[in-house]
C-alpha cells in the first residue's frame, strides 16, 4: 500500500484542490476532493540524502537491502509519519483514489451486495458479543448499516475463465482499518490466480474512524455469506466453501482471523483455509517486535496520527442506548485529545486506535490474539510475517496459540481442536512485503501463496492423513531459499519468554504501554 502511495505522489503534476468536507463514506461514493497541501505528500530530499550517507557508512538496517529498497523504505516511513500534518480525510481520498488498472490476461466484474447481507451478518455478530461487550463498543454500530452506503465488491479472475467449480480467494485489503481499497491490489491478487487458476473477490468495507469496529466485521461477513449463498440474481452460483480462501494483509490480516473467529462461532460453513499476510491481531501493540524492529521497518513509530478534522469525533456516531445504572465507556478522541467524561476517571483516556476505542480495544474480534478460543477451530492457516517487520511476534505468537504449540499448552483442554499452521517467517522483509516491489523473496511469498490456494481447495486426502499439520515454521532467505525451523521455534520459545509475552498482552494500563513506546522511540 504505501509504495504505491509513495509512488504516485513523485509521479502526479497536479492535484485539484477544493472545499474540506466530512467523508461520511470512503468506499462507495466519490466525495469532492479535500484540499490537500502538496509539501506534506512530496518526498523529501533529505531523507534520501541522509538514508545514502547511512547506508554507505553504517551499512543498511537489514543486511540484504540494496541502496534502492533502503531508499524505498525510508521514503514510505517518512510520508507515514508526515501523515499527522494531514487529515484522515485527504489521506483517506489519496489512498483511494490509488487504483490498479485490470492486469493484462484478466477481467472484472463489479458486485453490489445486497443491504439483507449486512442485516444477516450484524443479527450473528450481534449474537457472539455480549452486553457488555456491545457497552464497551460503545456506538450503535447495527444503526450504521442504515445510513451507509452499498457495499461493493469486485469479481476478478481470468479472461475465458468460466468455471464455476474454480477456487475463490476473497481478499480483505490492508490499510490499518481507515484507509485504501480493494483497487490498490488488483496486481498482487492477480499474481496468486495466475499460479492458483483461482478467481477472486474482494470488498471495500467500510472504513474508521468514521465507521469503527465492529462494521469492518460485519461487511467482510456480510461478503462471505453472498458467496455462499448469493440471491438468484448474483450472476454467478453459490459457491462451496471448501472452495473459498479467506486472505488479507495487515488490517486485513486481522480481519481474516476475525472474519473466521465469527464463522467459527457462528457456527456458519467454513471456508478451507485462509492466509493472513503479517496480520495485525494486537491493537495494543504489547509484544516486543513492536520496539525491536522499529529500524527496520516502515510502519510509524507511534501510530498513525493525523491532524484535528471532522473524521475524529466520535461524538457524532450513532448513541449506544444505556440503562440509567450504566457507565458509558467511549473515548472520543484521536492520539492526545482527552475525553470529556466527568463520571469516568481511568488513567487511559486518549483513543490509541482509529478503529476501535480502548475500552473494547481486547474484544478478540478486534485483535485475534485475545481470543479466548484460543485461535482453535479454525481451518488451516499459512502466515507469512517479515523477520525485520514489527508485527513479526504478533504472528508468532498467533501460530503457536491456534497450533497448540506454546509451552504449557498441554494444561489447557480446549473444546476445540487445534488450528493447522503453517508459519513462513522471510528474513529481512519488512511489513506486508509482498505488495511492496518485486523482489526474489516477494516472488517467492506470492508463488507459495498460489500453492496453499492449490492444495486447501483440493486436498490430497492421503498426503494429509500422513502429516502432522499442527505446526511448520519455515524461514525463507532473502534468496528464496527455505528451511524448516520448527523445532528451533518451539525450543526458543521457553516457558519464561511465553510468560513474558502473556504478561505483556494482560497489562490493563495502555497509558503504560505508550509511556514504553515514547521512551524506547523518541
């Protein structure tokens, strides 16, 4: 995502600039362009010339990196942190209006899912959160889907393909909840078809903060539940479960454990795998990459900032009905705006995230790693997570628990069976790399996503009886070349670090947390 938004900003001459407006959807309508100041989006020269003097006299942050992708890297980082001198909104129109055209061999099709989706979708999530869950949401959100726009999505696959019986791979794009679209990865999607003989489909659900947790939810719900059961008009058959793969990267990485976790709970059909590209699934960001990797990694220090603009108050969305007895617990702020309460005196009173507030900031179906469930009862995972990126542990930590493979997991009894994982872990690469350039290790990462589409959709009932599925970690140099590195995982992850890592996701303090972040980053 940020390359191509890092690359359309060297590229464009001109931009139009006319009235600021709340953009009260970002997905299906085209809003009048925000006013946008052209020196906080250009690239700046000194980066450059500070990111060559340090790769030529301290070497790169990763040992790999060729001067181009050192460059790459450092010119996303700083559009990234520059984003606090824009709004949501002019971020929000950037990334949107950032589209790749149908790649050459492939054709579309556009889909609007009916609004009787969201309404099925919202009565089963509504089901799966509990009252005081839906008090710590905090907003109406079931009232939301009233006032939205349709929700759109888009078949893609290849010319003269017209297999119905074809896999699916429904893809959930990144963006940390508030930004981009599923046009930004047309050619990345096309690249798993071609090896895959897949079709695709993918939805632009609605956005933070102006639509936050649960919406994206309940739309990508919403998108699996017209596949598998689409109204007579859809133009295209039901399609098997067995059929589909769930896939998504960042933001969408979550979304796709979270979309399975409601299947799950639901009760609903599962699909047959799912592929989750160094997925977020702690918004508090408590796991020690999150400090450790900050060097070689794009992703803003101290997350996403953007300056004061309508987008932010949360004051507008529609009101959660409480008893009189009940304690509203809702931030409405963005990064460093307090709440304005007086009954509510906590310590954590700035809003840490767009798309959810802090109150329900652990709801698993906001980050999967909270999941009670343990991430078990899923069907089969591939992750693939950058070693250099800053979600890196959050994957690992995910693979273990849906695998049942951390220490002491044989003390738990879970109802459910374990989660088949398997975990590739790329030296050197940064978040979602894939999308980024072409490179040997993103070649590699697409080819072997192509693969898992191949053998999830038609599994060789033999080759599966004869392996254990439970766990695979697999480390890929920057070459393409790969190891199996499982038992060294499991045996570096000792019951001390294990523990480490539990305490750091149980801390009930955020402010703690931040005070951690703004003295190792500052």
């Amino acid at each position: 995502m940020s390359y191509l938004v890092a690359k359309r900003l060297v590229s464009r001459q001109r931009i139009d600039l006319s009235q600021t407006h709340r953009y009260l959807n970002t997905q299906a309508t085209r809003p009048t362009k925000p006013s946008i100041k052209w020196s906080n989006m250009i690239p700046r020269p000194s980066v450059w010339r500070a990111t060559v003097y340090e790769h030529y006299t301290k070497g790169p942050p990763a040992k790999s990196w060729p001067l181009s992708y050192h460059l790459l890297i450092a010119t996303i980082r700083d559009f990234l942190d520059r984003g606090c001198l824009s709004t949501v909104e002019q971020a929000q129109y950037l990334t949107n209006s950032i589209k790749n055209p149908i790649p050459s061999g492939f054709k579309e099709t556009p889909a609007i899912i009916p609004s009787s989706y969201r309404t099925q979708a919202g009565d089963n999530l509504s089901q799966l959160l509990s009252l005081r869950d839906q008090r710590k949401i905090g907003w109406d959100w079931q009232s939301d889907r009233q006032n939205a726009s349709s929700l759109e999505g888009e078949w893609m696959e290849k010319d003269g393909q017209d297999d119905q019986n074809s896999p699916v791979v429904y893809y959930l794009h990144g963006g940390a909840y508030y930004l981009c679209s599923f046009g930004m990865y047309r050619r990345f999607i096309s690249d798993i078809l071609k090896g895959s003989n897949a079709r695709s489909f993918a939805i632009d659900y609605r956005l933070a903060p102006q639509h936050p947790f649960p919406t994206a939810v309940e739309d990508a719900l919403a998108g699996y539940l017209y596949l598998i059961n689409p109204p007579p008009d859809a133009g295209f058959s039901p399609v098997d479960p067995k059929k589909i793969v769930i896939a998504g990267d960042s933001a969408g990485g979550g979304l796709t454990l979270a979309l399975l976790m409601a299947i799950r709970d639901a009760r609903l059909p599962p699909p047959a795998g799912a592929m989750p590209l160094s997925p977020w699934t702690d918004l508090t960001h408590s796991l020690p990459s999150i400090l450790s990797n900050a060097a070689t990694d794009y992703l803003p220090k101290l997350g996403f900032k953007h300056a004061e603009s309508p987008a932010l108050d949360y004051s507008v969305l529609p009101k959660l009905k409480h008893n009189e007895d009940d304690h509203e617990e809702i931030s409405i702020g963005p990064f460093g705006k307090k709440i304005d309460l007086s009954e509510v005196t906590k310590e954590d009173m700035d809003r840490i995230q767009f798309y959810t507030n802090n109150a329900s900031i652990k709801l698993s179906l906001a980050s999967p790693a909270f999941d009670k469930k343990d991430l078990h009862g899923l069907p089969k995972l591939l992750i693939q997570v950058g070693l250099a990126e800053r979600l890196r542990d959050e994957s690992i930590y995910v693979a273990l628990k849906a695998s049942g493979k951390y220490p002491g997991a044989s003390d738990y009894k879970s109802k459910l069976p374990s989660t088949p994982v398997t975990l590739e872990i790329y030296e050197d690469q940064p978040h979602v790399f894939q999308i980024l350039i072409p490179t040997k290790a993103s070649k590699c990462a697409n080819s072997r996503l192509a693969k898992f589409v191949i053998e999830a959709t038609q599994p060789d009932q033999k080759e599966q009886e004869s392996k254990d599925e439970s766990l695979v970690a697999i480390q890929i140099t920057p070459e393409g070349e790969h190891k199996d590195v499982t038992q060294d995982l499991l045996e570096r992850m000792t019951l001390g670090k294990w523990d480490e890592w539990e305490a750091r996701l149980a801390r009930p303090s955020l402010l703690e947390r931040l005070k951690e972040m703004r003295e190792k980053l500052s």
